[in-house]
C-alpha cells in the first residue's frame, strides 16, 4: 500500500504543477523538488505534534471540524482562487500552528536543498499544507478514525520516514526541538539535497 506522502503527491499532477510553478515564479523542476522535500517535512511534523496528548486532539478537532478533503477535489480552483480564504485553505494558520518558531528556519531549509529562493518556499508550503490537511481529513472520515487512529497513522508514516531516510529524520527532530537557526539548518537543508539527488 503507498505511504501517506505517495497518496498525497499523486494528487498534484502536471497541470497542479505548472499552475503552482507558475503562481511562484519558479521553474517545474524546483518546484517539483521543493514538494517533494516539503511534503514529508510537514508529514513528519504533524506525527511529532500527535505524539503529545494535547496536541493530537488539537489536530483532529481541526480535521474534523475544518478540513473534509474537499480541497482535494478541486486542486486547479483553489490554487487558482488563492489559498486563505477559508480556514480549510488557510495554509498560513496550519504552517503556524505545525511548525511555530521553527518555520522561517525550516523555509531557509529547504530553499537551500531546492534551489528555490525563500520566499517561493513559503508561498509553497503555504499552497502545501492545506493539500496535506485534507488529504488526512478525508483518510480520517473514510476510515473512521478517531484522535488516537490518526496518531497511529501518522506514527506509521513516521516509522516508514525513518526507514527511507533514517539521517534526515534525525536532523528534523533536532531542528524541530531547536529554533531552526545555525548549524541544524545547515545539516538539513544538506541531508534534503541529498535526498532530492537520489529522485
């Protein structure tokens, strides 16, 4: 069965991608490479926020209550419309409450992995997060889980992540335990090049 991360990138096919290259400026390519970097980053965060109590409440209160996969059914039109106009394409809001202080760390991160400048990778993340958010709401309906079903599935992404690529993971929790400044963010922006290198 594909991962997470294979089910959410199969729904951001060729013209999702060049609407999305498009909208930030930058090439298919780097944009290619900045969501494949960012969106196990994200995936991964969300699985470190479920491992606590309160914080796994937190997030399936918000995918039942604000992210039903709709998003998922209308890629195009959402991009399109522009994200934020609701708090299902509020990708900001997600990103803040995910990442917190770490963020402008993590966007430095993967600018320097991908080739893309900072600011298209926060326009990205922006764009990514809500795509993520219901991708997990939708699973979560589908298959009834309940908080501790979504922390187990996120758990089992996690341990796939570790699996592929157990150096990266390691460098992503420290960077989620610090502020993401200084050498943490050296070693993860190296440990994404590299990844992207075997795609």
């Amino acid at each position: 069965m594909p991962s997470v991360m294979e089910q959410i990138l199969s729904h951001i096919d060729e013209n999702t991608l060049h609407q999305m290259s498009d909208q930030l400026g930058e090439s298919p390519q780097a944009t290619g490479n900045g969501i494949a970097a960012a969106v196990p980053l994200i995936l991964q965060a969300l699985a470190r926020n479920a491992g606590d109590p309160n914080g796994r409440e937190s997030l399936y209160n918000a995918l039942s209550n604000d992210h039903d996969g709709s998003v998922l059914d209308n890629l195009l039109g959402v991009l399109g419309g522009g994200m934020g106009q609701d708090r299902s394409t509020d990708g900001a809001g997600i990103l803040g409450h995910v990442f917190g202080n770490s963020q402008s760390g993590l966007m430095n991160a993967l600018s320097r992995a991908t080739g893309m400048n900072s600011s298209s990778m926060g326009q990205l993340l922006t764009m990514l997060a809500p795509i993520v958010m219901s991708f997990l709401g939708r699973q979560s309906q589908r298959q009834g889980l309940d908080a501790d079903g979504l922390a187990s599935l996120l758990g089992q992404e996690r341990s796939y992540a570790q699996q592929s690529a157990p150096g990266l993971m390691g460098v992503l929790s420290r960077f989620l335990d610090q502020d993401g400044d200084g050498s943490v963010v050296d070693d993860l922006g190296g440990m994404l090049g590299q990844l992207l290198m075997r795609r």
